[in-house]
C-alpha cells in the first residue's frame, strides 16, 4: 500500500462539513498504556488500516514506552474497535475512559502519530524509576482524603486549570508539564520542612490531571525525590466525572474539564470558576482566537466574543474582518505563533492591550500600518 493511503489530506473545512453530515452515533474515548511496544512503526500501520475501516476519528500516540489515545469511535463499531485492542497482548483489556458531555463531533479524522514518547514531559525518565507510581485513588477515596485535608494538586498546565479544578487545589503557574512538577517539587519541599519543623507527619498529597496519565509521571518523580505520601486520582477527571455520575457522589471538581479535541472542555458541574479575559465578566466559554496566525486560547465571555469577532484583540479582529484574499496575503511570510504560549497568561495585560489598541484605532483608522502598503 502507498504510504499517503495512511493519512487524511482533506480540508478541514470540508472534514467539519462531513463530521456535521454524519449521521451516526458516535462514543468519544479515551486510554493509555505505559508498555513496551516493538517495531511501532508497522503497528502504526496496522493500527491506523484496522481504525480507519471502523469509521475510528482522534489523535493517538504510539511510542516504544506505550499508547495514549483519544478517539472517537461509531457506537455500533465499539464491540469491534475492543476486538481489536484486545486482539494485541500490549493492549489488552487496557481501561476506557468514556467522555460524559459528548455530541460526537469531538475529532474531525484520523491521526496516529510516531513519537519518542507518548506524553511530552521533558523529564528525563532514565534518571529515576517510571514504575514506582502513587497510590491510585477512586473518586471515593480522594473526596474523603480531600475533607481530611490532603494537599491536592493540579498537574495540569495552567491554560487548562482555568476553567475548572478541584475545590482549593494548587494550580501550577507554568505552561509546561516541566515546568509544573519543577513548582509542584519546591512547593512540596516548602510544606516538607514545615511539617518536620512543627513535628507533624508529612502532608498527604493527592495529584490529578485530565486522564491519569500526567500523574504516572508526576507521582513517580515526586516518590524519587522523597516524598512519600503521594497519592493519585486514577482514570483522571474524566474516569471521576463518570464515577460521580454513576454513583451520586457529590462533585469536589468545579466547572469544566479541559480536553483536547475540537469541543474545548466538557462540563462536569454548572459552577463558572472563571472570568472573561476582556471584561472580566463572569464566563468559562473558552475559545480560540480566529485570527489564523495567532490562534490563542482564551476566556471570552458571549458579548466580547461578538465585539472582538471571536478574536483575542482589536489587532487581531482587524485582520480576521477582512476578506479573505487580503488576510492570505498579509500572511504571506509571517510564521504562525510559536507554540510556545498556547493561551493568554496575563488577563491584566490583555485589557490593558485592548484599551490602547481600541485608542490608536479611533485616532488612525488601522493597526496594522503595513496594510496600505498590501492594498497598494
Ligand atoms: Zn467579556
Ligand atoms: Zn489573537
């Protein structure tokens, strides 16, 4: 088979188009497995022949170190896509985490990725031991550990705290998985000291992040840096809102979850933790920048999203508003954002941005003085 038979090239606008035509039920899933794989390359293959003839659309990663996947699969062909992960011993009986708040669109194809290793970490993981995990919570479990007053950690990036997170938990600062378990570690350090200072016993930690599998990582660091009693939300936030769910649990986890596929967040209780990025106003809608180049998540409130043209800033709506050849060309040669930063960071910032740009609009028509060059 040609190689290009592995891959989606369609537009994404025309796979949006068909994902809305669609006419079937679809169950949007998640897993993972930290386990040796061989010879990743042909199961890649393999793995995306099998999926793609099931009607299977997400993102997957395969690594020498395992599998981490998000799909979603047509409900009819659940039975089949579980044959055929149970089919592999790497696989099998390997858990599901089932999405609560789904309308079946949640991927718009295909994609099943090579990588070094299946979570970007930046960690280097021969330096300690992988396996040596934390103690695996229920929902249960880490409600009441919660009322008994562990110290309960975000081991997400920051971007993905701001619309939802455990009631009181420690919301890292840093945008990196890196860069958080390096704050988690000194704050833990910090907590340490005093505790041994006043003679008490050392803090139970709990950590949790979207599906579990950032917390294989942290916990393991964390044990291998001397904290021992660290503790884990297994299955994630999702695995928790379906526990919740199904066994009326109260909620300790407040607003939306974070995810990554084209809905953003699902909601797991009606609480709005967050605020509008540009008016402050009480909001979780969380959205993108539509100025192509830019692409910035932020938190939009409905009526700023109408005056900025559901973009980040005056800046951006500038270009976004004009037709659609134009914006091609001013594109031209300019590089899309670093990935640097995915989302605003400094709301502050932002309004203080917009108030200066909307105040050089009125006085000069334009934002972007390298326009009238374009137009000539
Ligand atoms: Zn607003
Ligand atoms: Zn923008």
């Amino acid at each position: 088979m040609e190689r290009h038979d592995l891959r989606n090239l369609l537009h994404p606008d025309l796979l949006r188009q068909r994902s809305l035509n669609e006419d079937v039920d679809r169950t949007t899933l998640s897993f993972y497995r930290y386990v040796r794989l061989e010879d990743v390359e042909a199961l890649r293959n393999a793995l995306y022949q099998e999926w793609e003839a099931l009607g299977v659309l997400g993102r997957i990663y395969v690594s020498q170190e395992g599998i981490n996947a998000q799909v979603s699969v047509p409900t009819h062909e659940l039975s089949a896509f579980r044959q055929s992960l149970d089919s592999r011993s790497a696989f099998r009986d390997v858990p599901w985490k089932i999405a609560v708040e789904d309308d079946g669109k949640s991927f718009l194809k295909l994609i099943i990725k090579v990588k070094q290793k299946i979570v970007a970490d930046g960690l280097a993981d021969d330096a300690f031991d992988v396996t040596n995990v934390g103690h695996h919570l229920d929902a249960a479990t880490f409600n009441r550990k919660i009322e008994e007053g562990a110290l309960v950690i975000d081991m997400r990036n920051n971007y993905e705290c701001m619309i939802g997170h455990f009631d009181g938990a420690y919301l890292p600062k840093a945008d990196t998985f890196r860069g958080a378990i390096e704050e988690v570690r000194e704050l833990l350090g910090e907590r340490v000291r005093m505790c041994k200072g006043e003679r008490e016993a050392e803090p139970t930690v709990l950590l949790y992040c979207t599906g579990g599998i950032r917390c294989e990582k942290a916990s393991a660091y964390l044990k291998h840096h001397g904290f021992n009693n660290v503790n884990q939300l297994h299955g994630g936030i999702i695995d928790y809102a379906r526990q919740i769910k199904d066994r009326g649990l109260p909620s300790k986890y407040k607003g939306q979850n974070f995810v990554f596929d084209e809905r953003l967040a699902e909601r797991i209780t009606d609480d709005v933790v967050s605020t509008c990025m540009q008016c402050s106003a009480v909001s979780d809608r969380i959205s993108n920048c539509h100025e192509a180049t830019c692409n910035m998540l932020l938190v939009q409130c409905e009526a700023c999203a109408a005056k900025y043209a559901n973009c980040c800033s005056p800046s951006c709506r500038e270009i976004h508003l004009m037709p659609i050849d134009e914006q091609r060309a001013w594109r031209k040669g300019r590089s899309t954002r670093s990935t640097k930063t995915k989302a605003i960071n400094d709301p502050e910032g932002l309004r203080q941005r917009i108030r200066e740009e909307e105040a050089l609009l009125v006085l000069t028509g334009t934002l972007h003085p390298e326009l009238t060059i374009l137009r000539n």
